[in-house]
C-alpha cells in the first residue's frame, strides 16, 4: 500500500492501479474508506465519525499535496510523503 501519511492510527494512501475520481484511501483500526480529493465526499467504506472528521481536517489543508500524488501515481511515479495532522 503506497503510504503517503501517518497520524493517530490512520493510515492514508493512494494506490498506483486506481482510475475514476482523484481519490485517497484512510484506514483505522480496520475500518477503511476512501474520499474524493476535490470535494472530499465519501466515495466507499466507513470510518468512526471522530475518525472521519480528523480525515476530512487533514486532507482539507492538504488538497494540493493529494492532487499532486494522484498525478505521480497515475504516472506510477513514486509518491511523496503529506505531514501528519497537527
């Protein structure tokens, strides 16, 4: 799982064989789910509401970074590291 992030127990990432919507995938405590990177709506899965919201927090002051990463693995190019939730 290419991982571009690490923070409480989630586990972010985006996968070099994916297509559609630029996205991201989130994994906590088994749970997992996956965003669209312009809006941020839930595309699949479930995750804890806490867990949702520190997601959504992250990802939204990180929206440029995750499109830059959709565009490298969509090249299959390897994927730079986003900073952790503060």
């Amino acid at each position: 799982m290419p991982e571009i992030c690490r923070f409480l127990g989630i586990v972010i990432a985006i996968y070099w064989k994916e297509h559609g919507v630029p996205h991201f995938h989130a994994k906590y405590q088994g749970c997992r789910a996956s965003f669209a990177i312009e809006d941020f709506r839930l595309l699949e899965g479930k995750l804890p509401p806490r867990v949702t919201g520190l997601v959504l927090e992250w990802a939204a002051s990180h929206r440029d970074e995750l499109l830059g990463d959709w565009e490298l693995a969509m090249q299959k190019k390897p994927l730079k590291r986003i900073a952790p939730l503060e």
